[in-house]
C-alpha cells in the first residue's frame, strides 16, 4: 500500500555536517535498507560519523535527503551524483568534466511508498544538471530484485535501457542491475538540463 507525505511536508535536500551521524545511522543500519547496497548494516553510530567524515563531505556531491524546511528539517535518507570515471574510449579528458554522472540514493524504511524518493531524484537530477551544464546523461541502477526503487527511477522520468549482468557484487555475491538513465535535453554538450 502507497503512503503518502502529509500535503504541507516538503521535501528538502541539503548538505550533511557531522551532527547528521545519528540521523545517517538510523537507516544505514537498519538491514532493509543496506539489503541492495555494497556495504553491511552499521553497528555502532561511530561507523556513521566515520563515513560522513571519510567518503560524504569529500564527495562532489552528496546531499541529506529531508522532510521539512531549514532548522526544523528532519534527515530521513541520502542522495548522491557522481562523475563517472574518464574512458578513453568516450573521450572523456577529466573527470570533473564528464558527460556521465551516477546516481544513488537510500531512505529510511519508515518513509518507503511515500513518493519520498521520487521527489529527491527528480530535485537531484535538477541540480546536477543545472551545476554540471556539460553533463549529458545521468545514470542510476537498480537491483533486478528491487521493483521499488527501479519504480522510482521511471516515476522521476529515468529510461530503464537494459539488465547488466552480473555487473555488481553485492556483500560477496554477483548481482543482476537494472540501468536508467535521464539525458539533458539538447545533445550538444552545451545543452541545457533535461526539463524536469
């Protein structure tokens, strides 16, 4: 059954600070929502302040997903966009200027079926387009046995192109993943971002 947000909860994206371990902690280690992602269930909160600190505030882009607006805005998932590494074979000279980025995301069971990651995706998607005019295409991927969150990539306007095989391994076993991807609009690199 779909839940959805009360009328007057926006959703919110914002930068994570390390006062957002506990919050990070609460979903990352709840084993429903690590089931699809390459690392285990966190054990101690330690282990999330320690993540925020070595891989999220590095990252070029990584954001708290959030119900509500400034102080009161409560941290209930995250989202990230990332270039994609350069191949020479797409002649891709740097990352920080390659046309590919991927997406990911996460968000804490109690909020699944509320229509909360949709909206983040679709917000992320935005923002990378508009921060990076030179990317061209944003790609996410989706478990083959994770039906909810390939839906939310084709709510938020993804294209599902195909079925990797065994593209990822996931806690030691090789997974099947579902590709997506949301081009910008224009097919020249200075084109502007896919009209959400």
């Amino acid at each position: 059954e779909r839940r959805e947000p009360a009328p007057e909860t926006e959703v919110t994206l914002r930068e994570f600070t390390e006062a957002d371990a506990e919050a990070l902690f609460a979903w990352a280690s709840d084993p429903r929502v690590v089931l699809f992602q390459r690392r285990e269930a966190y054990a101690r909160v330690d282990e999330a302040r320690r993540y925020i600190l070595d891989h999220v505030l590095p990252h070029p882009w990584y954001r708290a997903i959030c119900l509500g607006t400034g102080e009161d805005a409560v941290a209930v998932g995250s989202i990230s966009v990332k270039p994609c590494r350069p191949s020479a074979m797409a002649g891709e000279e740097e990352e920080e200027r390659a046309p590919r980025a991927s997406l990911g995301y996460r968000v804490a069971h109690g909020h699944w079926g509320r229509g909360i990651a949709t909206r983040a995706v679709v917000m992320a998607a935005a923002a990378a387009f508009a921060e990076w005019p030179w990317l061209l295409r944003l790609e996410a991927v989706a478990d083959v046995e994770n039906p909810a969150s390939q839906r939310v990539l084709e709510k938020a306007g993804f294209v599902r192109e195909g079925v990797l095989r065994r593209y990822v391994v996931l806690k030691g076993t090789p997974r099947d993943m579902v590709m997506f991807s949301l081009v910008a609009a224009s097919d020249s690199p200075e084109g502007h971002a896919h009209e959400l």
